[in-house]
C-alpha cells in the first residue's frame, strides 16, 4: 500500500480484494475470521473493501513496522503477502514468492541481497505455513533453505487484474508514434530479466520492419545494469500504467520475456488474458504458467529469439491461434482461487 504496483504488491492486492469477495458472499466465514488489513501511516489504500477492516497505524514504516507494530494488530494471526512479516507472530502465513537473491545473487543490491538471504530464512522457519507461487518456487525454497517443503502450499498468481483494464483509457505518448510493428519487452534493470538478449537482436529485427518498446522502471533493489543499446527502433516507455500496458500488449506483435528465473512470471499471464502472443524464456517457472500456449526459447540464445520474433510477424494465422490458447491458458489462473487457498489454511490454523 505505501510501493509502486509490480508483481509482488499486485498479489497483494488481488488476494485481499479476493479474500473480502469471498467473506462478502459467505457470512459465516466472514463473522468468524473479522479480517483485518493492516496499514502503516500515509498507506493509499485503494481497495474497495466490505467485509475486511483497514486498521491505520499511529506510527511505523519498512521493516521495522512489520516487526515491532504489526505484531500488537495481529494477536490471532497474522497473513503477510509480499515475501516478509513480523518473524514473531502466532499463526503466522507468508507467502515468500521466489528466492531469487539465492538463485541470481548479482542481480541485486548488496545491502537488499544480504538483507533477504539472511531474514527469509529466519522467516521461513518460524511462519506455520509459507505459501509461494509456483512449483518451482517451492522447489527453489526447499533448496535454499528458506523453509521446509511440508510447510508449503502453492497459490499461483491470478489473470482477472488484467481484463479490469480499459486500452481506451490508455494516454501514453508512444502510442501515437509507433508506425510499425513491435515487440513488447517488459522487465526492470536486473540481471536475470536478461532484457539484453533481445535488445542485442534490434538490428535484425530493424531489417524485418519490427520495433521494439520497453516497458519497466529503475529500482534501487537491483545492481547496476543499465543498458547501452541505443537504435532508432527501440523505443523505451519506463514505467506505464495498467490501462497503458493493456493498450501496449493488444497492440503488440507479441511479448518477449526472456527472464532467466522468476517466482511465477506475471507479464506472460496478463499478455495471455489480453490476447497478446507470448515468447518466453524456457527457464524456472515460465512452463508452468505457459503450458502449450507460448512459444518457448533457450534465454541465453539471442538468433533464437530473433527468428521465433520474425517468424510470428510473418504468420499472422499463427498470432490469431497463439492468442485464443493464450486467453484459456490464462482462465486457468484465478485470484479467487488462490484466495479460498489461503482461507483454508486460515481456518485450519484456527481450528
């Protein structure tokens, strides 16, 4: 409530919003839990809630809120949803979503890479369940020693954010300059995003008549790894809203996630849900989420990504089938779903 929206504050979101529709549609369950979020001072809270409490704390912010405040709120259990929470609470439920400053170390920040292999640990140890996002986010958990596989569930990232969005509200400039066809590129600066592999491909993709839009922020978490690609088709769009990126992945040739690890790997699942072909990486979760709807290439091989990019503009049949297997593949992740996951692990801790 107090960050930019990226994948992690996006799952939380949708998993309290999901949590309050289902206590909405069932009473009992509301009267019995009397959910509660729990929010440092200057939190936006933008949600929409009927059944769930917005309790505002008088004082606290970071991680030092989530330690020495959230605690007293939280007496008879506590849900924490983005990767860390109060290591001291009972009946406590965190979803760690990947271990990904184990995996790919020098894509982050000294202090930020320290400061999670050190805590999630602790906090994998001590939580009564850890939830993630998918089977190879467990499995990476489990190798780490983040925390023991018996206390794992999986509850996977949801598709139904992405149809909320409206292309006709879309305002970003880019929009109305583009002339030719492109292929959307989302990821930050971190190493393992491995935004290079396409960007190192502009040139050949320049010669086919294809653009190539970046979308993704700085953040001080990662290191250092700015690029030097500099090409007249290569089009850097930074941050964007939601109703921007819809408009962005409708009109796009295709995504291209080359990532070489990832907890779960959202942007794939929201291209699928707007109908946007996918090229992804064969890497960590990716085929979980894609199934046989995505086309697949090695992250590390830069021709491959090149052709399977050039080969999907000139067939335009396969873009039309790539997009309807996309949008089932999609249907098959549900915010509300993994919400009455969560709630059953609520009520088991409270039975």
């Amino acid at each position: 409530m107090t960050q930019r929206i990226t994948g992690v504050q996006r799952y939380a979101y949708e998993i309290v919003a999901s949590l309050d529709e289902i206590s909405s549609e069932d009473g009992d369950v509301a009267r019995r839990l009397g959910l509660r979020l729990v929010v440092p001072p200057g939190a936006d809270v933008k949600l929409a809630l009927s059944q769930v409490d917005v309790c505002r704390t008088k004082f606290g912010s970071g991680h030092a809120w989530d330690q020495l405040v959230l605690p007293w709120h939280g007496t008879s259990g506590v849900l924490s949803l983005g990767n860390f929470g109060p290591v001291l609470a009972r009946r406590h439920i965190v979803c760690i979503h990947d271990a990904n400053t184990f995996i790919e170390p020098e894509s982050y920040s000294r202090a930020f890479g320290l400061a999670y292999r050190t805590l999630l640990p602790l906090i994998g140890r001590r939580a009564s369940r850890v939830a993630t996002v998918s089977q190879f986010s467990a499995d990476m958990l489990v190798k780490y020693g983040i925390c023991r596989r018996e206390k794992i569930f999986i509850a996977p990232n949801g598709h139904e954010h992405a149809l909320r969005w409206d292309a006709k509200r879309a305002e970003i400039p880019l929009l109305k300059v583009l002339k030719r066809p492109y292929v959307l590129l989302l990821g930050s600066s971190a190493k393992h995003k491995n935004v290079h592999v396409i960007l190192e491909q502009a040139r050949g993709l320049d010669a086919a008549g294809i653009d190539i839009v970046v979308v993704g922020g700085a953040s001080s978490i990662f290191s250092a790894n700015a690029s030097d690609h500099q090409r007249a088709n290569i089009h850097h769009a930074g941050y964007v809203g939601d109703d921007d990126l819809a408009a962005l992945y409708e009109g796009a040739l295709c995504l291209a996630f080359p990532s070489k690890t990832e907890g779960f790997g959202i942007p794939p699942l929201e291209a699928m849900a707007r109908g946007c072909p996918v090229v992804c990486s064969n890497a960590a979760s990716l085929i979980e989420v894609g199934g046989d709807a995505v086309a697949y290439v090695d992250p590390d091989h830069g021709d491959g990504w090149r052709d399977a990019i050039i080969g999907l503009a000139g067939n335009q049949d396969l873009r039309a089938t790539m997009a309807a297997q996309g949008r089932k593949r999609a249907a098959l992740f549900s915010w509300k779903r993994s919400a009455q996951l969560y709630l059953d692990e609520i009520l088991r801790l409270l039975a």
